[in-house]
C-alpha cells in the first residue's frame, strides 16, 4: 500500500540557511551547509510539490509535476550573467505546459517563490510575443464586464496585484480604468507576497496554495486561450 505524502512544513532553519547563504555565497560554505539545504529546503519543497500535484493536475492534465522539472535549481548559471555569486538565494516551482525553452514565455503558469523573508504567489504571462497580449487584449474587450467581475473577486479581492512591464506609449482603448492595469503591459502576471508567518511552519501552507491557485483557475484558462488564437 503506498503511503500518503505528507508536507508538514518548512522551519525557522530554511529561512535561517537563506539568509546566511547571503552573506557567504561561496562554494566552500555551501558545501558545509549542504545537508541543511537538502534537509530544510530542497526536500520539503520536492515533498510540496507532491501533495501539490493532483490539484495543479485537474487545474490543467498537461503541466509538468515531477518535482526535478517543477523545481528550481539553487546554482546560478553565471555563464550569461552580471552575477558571478554561484548560488541563488531564493528558490521556486512552476506548474506549467512541458513546452520548449523557446516557447515557455508564451504560455502561463503558476509560481511560488520561496527567500528569506517569506514567499510569493503568482500566476502569469512573464515574456510572451506581440500577438499573445494582443489575443489576450482582444478577449479582454470580447466581454470586458465578466472578466472585471471575475478577475476582482478570484484574483484582486484575494490580495493578487498586477504587474508587468508597462508600454512606455499607452494602447488607445475605450476601457474603463480598471482594465487598463491588464492591457497596458507587454506581459502581464499577478501576485502576492507574505512575510514569514506561521502558516510555512505546518500543513497549512500547501492548502494554502491549493485554495489560492484553485482560485487563480479561471484566469489560468483566459491566458492559455489567448496563447491558441
């Protein structure tokens, strides 16, 4: 009989590790502290994405759920970046369509971002092309009252903000002002940031997160059909 995964939630030890990871981010400390990484970090967030799993699976069949593709890695590529330090100091998973590395940006997915001051939430269109944000504008205007309603109370009434990266030149529309937050972005994701609290310590966490992507759903689905127009 196989036995139920459990996540009984992360301790005072996984944020301690974050922030000395900080202030000794180099090789030599890191292997010192590699059993606190995989005891405190890395393995409870193999155990979340588990019990996370079937819930992101009726969310949407097709997204990746093996926790060593949902995961982020703590090594830092530094080949292409300004960054030389060789670790990061945050770590996330991702539900999203195995698409590939070329094509991820076009389509939405789920986040949760874990650092040492708390953790973040999300859902979103980081980097799609042009004609993605067009379709998703264009289903926007298509029944622009259910979406306000919708979106409002599942993602903005439940702390959610909007960000992305804004036009410099405003899209001309006839919206009122609440969509203009949705459409005037190159792309466009919401999220939510907590500070440490006692939720991360038990169980309730990944409830949680099942509650807030569950809600997220609807907005999940208008993104990924405005990635197939």
């Amino acid at each position: 009989m196989k036995k139920d995964i459990l996540f009984k939630g992360f301790t005072p030890a996984t944020f301690q590790f974050f922030k000395e990871l900080k202030e000794n981010n180099y090789k030599e400390w890191f292997d010192m502290h590699k059993d606190v990484y995989e005891q405190e970090l890395l393995n409870p967030l193999r155990t979340l994405v588990s019990v996370l799993s079937p819930t992101m699976y009726n969310i949407d069949a097709g997204f990746e759920l093996r926790p060593h593709r949902a995961l982020s890695r703590i090594y830092r590529d530094t080949r292409f970046s300004k960054n030389k330090e060789p670790y990061k100091d945050f770590m996330w998973m991702t539900f999203q369509l195995p698409v590939t590395r070329e094509e991820w940006k076009d389509y939405p997915g789920y986040f949760m971002e874990l650092n040492s001051d708390g953790y973040t939430l999300g859902l979103g269109l980081f980097q799609p092309k042009k004609k993605v944000m067009d379709a998703f504008r264009d289903e926007i205007t298509y029944d622009a009252e259910e979406f306000q309603r919708i979106t409002q109370e599942t993602v903005l009434d439940r702390g959610y903000t909007v960000y992305g990266e804004e036009y410099k030149r405003p899209i001309v529309n006839d919206l009122p002002e609440y969509y203009q937050q949705w459409i005037q972005r190159k792309g466009v994701w919401v999220a939510k940031t907590r500070p440490i609290g006692e939720e991360l310590f038990s169980e309730e966490f990944a409830e949680i997160i099942k509650n807030d992507f569950i809600a997220l759903e609807w907005l999940y689905n208008f993104m990924k059909e405005a990635t197939e127009l």
